[in-house]
C-alpha cells in the first residue's frame, strides 16, 4: 500500500523553512523546487517541496507565493485531478512571466537571491 503524504502539520519545521523561502520570491521571478530545497540545506528533497506546497489550503497559501516554484526545465507541473497547473500559469504570465513553448526562460527568470536573504538549513 503507498503512504500517504504527510499533511504540513505533521512535516513541521521542515516545510516552514520551504514556505519562509517561497515568500521571499519576487514577482516576476520564479524557482525550482530543487532550487528552494538546496537554499533550505536539504538538496535532493525537491519532491518534498512539492508536496509541502501542494499541501497549502487557500488560507495557508497567504504570503507564500507557491505559484512562483516550477520544475527544472521551467514548466508549470501539471497537478494529479486539478486545474492548480493552468491556475498557476495564469499568475505566472499576470507578473509578466512569459512562457515559450509550455516553458519558462530559467535563464531569464530564475530567481537569484541576494546573499545572506536565505539562510541555508535555518
């Protein structure tokens, strides 16, 4: 039988140290789900941070810009029994994101924080 994903309750400090970082993203720029867990000194959990942000209800989502986090090759990941996906590109292309192809020019549009903005693992 496949487990369940934990709710955010249940992962704690881990995903509010993925949602502290998703808020600092400015608009009109974007970052990787491995690039947000890298900054929070877990690389290699970049599904931990899709579930962490897949787990935000409507009310918890304020001030957490999860629209802002796309995959490694600067799509918008398409949800399992959802439109989150094109609801997503649509406040995408709002903050002036412009999309090539279903694809984001990370080169363009990837969010490089200033150093000392994101502490790693804190």
């Amino acid at each position: 039988m496949r487990r369940q994903r934990p709710t955010a309750e249940e992962s704690g400090s881990r995903w509010q140290r993925f949602y502290a970082i998703v808020g600092k993203i400015p608009e009109g720029c974007v970052a990787t789900y491995g690039q947000i867990a890298e900054l929070a000194g877990l690389e290699g959990y970049a599904r931990q941070v899709g579930y962490a942000l897949a787990a935000l209800s409507e009310a918890r989502a304020d001030g957490v810009p999860w629209h802002r986090v796309i995959n490694a090759k600067g799509e918008v990941s398409p949800r399992t029994a959802s439109s989150g996906h094109r609801i997503q590109r649509k406040l995408l292309e709002a903050e002036g994101i412009e999309f090539h192809q279903e694809r984001v020019n990370l080169n363009q549009c990837r969010w490089v924080p200033e150093p000392g903005i994101v502490e790693s693992g804190h």
